[in-house]
C-alpha cells in the first residue's frame, strides 16, 4: 500500500508529540536536580534521578520495537504513553528520594517506547529515499526539546517548583495519547502474535543495570579498578555473552542476530554508538568549559551551546534533503563525521586566549557535521534491514545510542577528574576555585582530543559501510507491524536489500 501525502502527515502528527516528549525529558530535568535534592532532603544517589529513567528506557526500547513488530504500532504504543503520563504523576507527587527515583524508572518504562515506535512508524509509511522530505518535522521538535529543555527546566525551577516539570507532562501526554490514537489509524494491523522473548529482555535489562552501576559507581563512590567497579562491569560482560547466546538461539529473538551477521550493519549500529558517544562528551563538556573557562554564568553558558544544537537541527534537515535527492547516505556518514573529527580535534588544540566568538562557530560547525550523521545513519540501518525486523533494528540502533550517551557523558568526566584529581562541583565558591586551577584548560583540551578519537573511529567505520540505495519502497506493505514473517526461516530475507 502507497501512502498519501496527506495520510504521511497525519501519521507524523499522531507521533509528533512522542518525539517531543522523548527529546525534552532526558534534558528538561537536568537544571531542576539540585532544587530536588534540597526539596527531598536527599543528596546522596542524587545521580539515580537522571540514572533511573536513562536505566529502563534504555533496557526497554529494544522490548518496544519487537512487541510493535509484532502487535502493532499504534496498540504497542499507546500503553507506554499512558504509562509515562501516570509515572509523571508519581514523580511530581514525590515525598521523598527513594520515591521520585521510582517514578523516574516508572517513566523510562513508558518512555522507552515513545522514540522506538514513532520512527518504526515514520518507516511504515516513508520509505528511506522520501524520508528526507519530511525530516524537518522531526528534526525541528528534536531540535526545539532538547535546545529548549535545559532553560525551560531552570525557569520552572526558579519561578514554580520542580515538580511542575513533570505535571506539565500531563497534558502534554494526554494531547500525544489522542493524536497518536487518531494518526496511527491510517496504518492497517496485521497481528503476527508469537511469543515475546522475556528471557532476552530479562538478560539485557540485567546487563545494561550492571554497566550503568558501575559507571555511577567509578570514580565516585569507589575508584574505578575497585574491586565492586570492575565486578559489575564484569558481571555485565557476562550477562551480554549470555544474552548473545541466548538471542541466536530464540525462536522470536528480541535482538535477531541475523540483523548482525550483515557487516554494513554492524558498521551502521557502530557509527551510532560512537557518534552518541562523542555528541554527548560535547553536550557534557561544553557548558562546563563555557562556566570554568571563558567564566560565564549558567544562562550564559546555555545561549553559548545553543549554536551547536541548533546546528544540529540544521545538519539533520540538510541531510534528509540530500538523502532524498541522491539515494545514498555514506558520503553523508563519512563527511559528518569527518566535519565533527576535525570540530573535536580544534577545541583540543586551540591556545586558551581564543576568542569566545571562535568557539562558539567551531562549536556550530561542528554540530552540522554530528546532525548529518544521526538521521543519514537512522534511515540507512532501517534500509538495511529486513521488512519485518525494521522495528527490532530501530529499537537496537536506538539502545546502543542511549548506551553511547550513557559511556560519552561519563568518560568525559573520568578524563577531567584524571586530569584535575578531584571531584567536579560547579556551584559556589568550589567553581571559583577550579576555574582558578591552572591545569583545567588541559583537562577540557585532553577530554574534547578523547571525544574527537570516538568520531574517527565513527568515519573509520562509516568508510566501511556498504553504500547500499535507498529503498523507495516503505518498509511494510500496508501495515503497521511490517510483512508478516515465519516463526522459523531456512534462508533469512538478505539485509540491505
């Protein structure tokens, strides 16, 4: 079945409202932390706020693509909204920290299923060459949340309270509720039923609790060769080759392991982790270099990373368009990255006395190499892969972006904390203090010289994607949980094709 422009639109508006919600929670609470703390009475495991929801979203979302493939998009996606709608309830309603903790990993449930199932839907109705046609619907709300999160959050906080942060997700939520209800009708359910791997989720919900305790744990609340770090670092590791193991054996595997035995999708999947991985070292890094070097004030220091986010957004569009014109995303892949290597390797070597105005460019400069790379390396896994695993392979591009996220935020700060052999703390007088510490412009050139090593490893594995067309087909013909596939096959569907 071929969709209408009109039909694509009301499918984009039903999942629109997810997108937002999904891009603005993982920076909207990020300001409103303190105010919480002192709130809640609770300082210690504060990190668990941000950890919590990071946790089961992230453990969830491969979850979300196999049950949406498999029941549909619209009835997989409409309970995790409602879930995230109740859970920022019980966070707003929070008394003490053990409580909003728990309504934070409540609101990962439901919110890993908000950005798995909108961009399976998009590739239900858009094929990949045409998706650039309509990229700046979702480039401009990722844009717009996670650009405005961060300010919207500290406004709240200063003139509300923190908990109106999460009731604002209500209405927000309910609004998503009725327009995904109503968009997701054009899209035809074909049940294919079957049974959902619980043991695959168990194992991977294990294994990503493992790496984030001990990436919570390192450097702060024991050192990082510790013994308790480098257990549960270990412990993971484990759970990943149980978890591998068990998935190639699955009747309906939560990750199919056919999706890696194709090396332009390993490669694809690698591109995004290490992209995540560099993106967030800058998305944590910048604000901080900003306040403790160039001495701007918190405000300030936002107006001066929105250059790179906005330029993203921009990135983003350009590269749909492009896509859709040429049919092809590894040049795009390789020259973003590139544009970021080259961003990541100047904030490493730039003398300190380079003027703000200089950094600020180079920042938006390298925020366009970085926002061509994440939609380009989006719609090419969804291409690569076979009709009815476009949800499982969305879902686990997505996981191992969250992952990437996860490792780039905290390996950014392991390298600053190396570097100045302390904890950071950017409040008070103790900000005073470190500005004045005279190997920090070192410490930020050593972090900003690690990420730039994350992004040529990115364009080492973008070169060797196989630069497959563009399908000009969508990725199911005329439903919304793709064709229909045996339970078992001989001779899976070749990837790439």
């Amino acid at each position: 079945m071929e969709y209408t422009h009109r039909q694509r639109l009301q499918v984009i508006s039903g999942i629109i409202l997810c997108i937002l919600l999904a891009a603005i929670d993982q920076t909207v609470v990020i300001p409103a932390v303190p105010a919480m703390a002192a709130g809640l009475h609770g300082f210690a495991h504060l990190s668990w706020v941000v950890t919590a929801y990071l946790l089961t979203s992230t453990a969830t979302t491969p979850l979300y693509g196999r049950l949406s493939d498999q029941f549909g998009r619209r009835q997989t996606l409409i309970p995790s909204i409602a879930l995230f709608v109740l859970a920022s309830c019980v966070c707003a309603t929070a008394q003490t920290l053990p409580w909003l903790i728990a309504g934070r990993a409540l609101q990962g449930v439901g919110g890993g299923g908000l950005m798995a199932i909108a961009q399976a839907a998009i590739a239900d109705v858009v094929s990949p060459r045409e998706r650039g046609k309509y990229q700046a619907y979702m480039a401009g709300t990722w844009g717009v949340a996670s650009t405005a999160g961060p300010v919207v959050g500290g406004w709240v906080t200063d003139h509300l309270s923190w908990q109106w942060i999460f009731w604002f997700n209500v209405p927000l939520g309910l609004a998503a509720l009725v327009l995904s209800q109503i968009g997701l009708r054009q899209l035809r359910t074909v049940p294919r039923g079957g049974r959902i791997d619980y043991e695959g989720a168990a194992l991977l919900t294990g294994a990503v609790t493992a790496f984030l305790i001990g990436l919570s744990w390192g450097g702060r609340t024991y050192p990082w060769l510790s013994l308790p770090v480098v257990g549960v670092f270990l412990g993971g590791a484990a759970l990943i080759a149980a978890l591998w193991r068990w998935e190639a054996r699955a009747a309906v595997p939560l990750l199919p392991m056919r999706l890696f035995g194709n090396a332009s999708f390993v490669q694809l999947v690698a591109v995004g982790f290490l992209t995540a991985l560099a993106m967030f070292s800058a998305i944590f890094l910048l604000p901080l270099f900003f306040q403790l070097v160039y001495h701007a004030n918190a405000a300030q220091s936002g107006w001066d990373i929105m250059p790179f986010m906005i330029a993203s957004t921009i990135g983003a569009y350009a590269a749909g368009q492009v896509a859709r014109h040429t049919g092809r995303t590894r040049s795009l892949l390789a020259g973003g990255l590139a544009v970021g290597t080259a961003g990541f390797l100047l904030l490493g070597l730039l003398p300190r006395a380079t003027p703000l105005g200089l950094v600020v460019f180079n920042c938006f400069i390298m925020g366009l190499g970085i926002g061509f790379v994440l939609p380009s390396n989006l719609v090419a896994v969804q291409n690569a892969a076979s009709r009815h695993d476009v949800g499982a392979a969305t879902a686990t591009l997505l996981l191992l972006r969250a992952m990437g996220g996860a490792f780039g935020a905290t390996i950014a700060g392991a390298v600053l904390l190396l570097r100045l052999g302390g904890r950071i703390d950017t409040s008070g007088h103790a900000a005073q203090t470190m500005a004045a510490n005279p190997a920090l412009p070192v410490a930020f050139h050593d972090a900003f010289l690690v990420a730039s090593g994350f992004a040529l490893l990115g364009l080492v594995a973008a070169l060797r994607v196989e630069d497959t067309p563009l399908r000009e087909t969508v990725a199911t013909e005329g439903t919304d949980t793709a064709e229909a596939a045996p339970e078992s096959e001989p001779e899976p569907a070749p990837i790439g094709h």
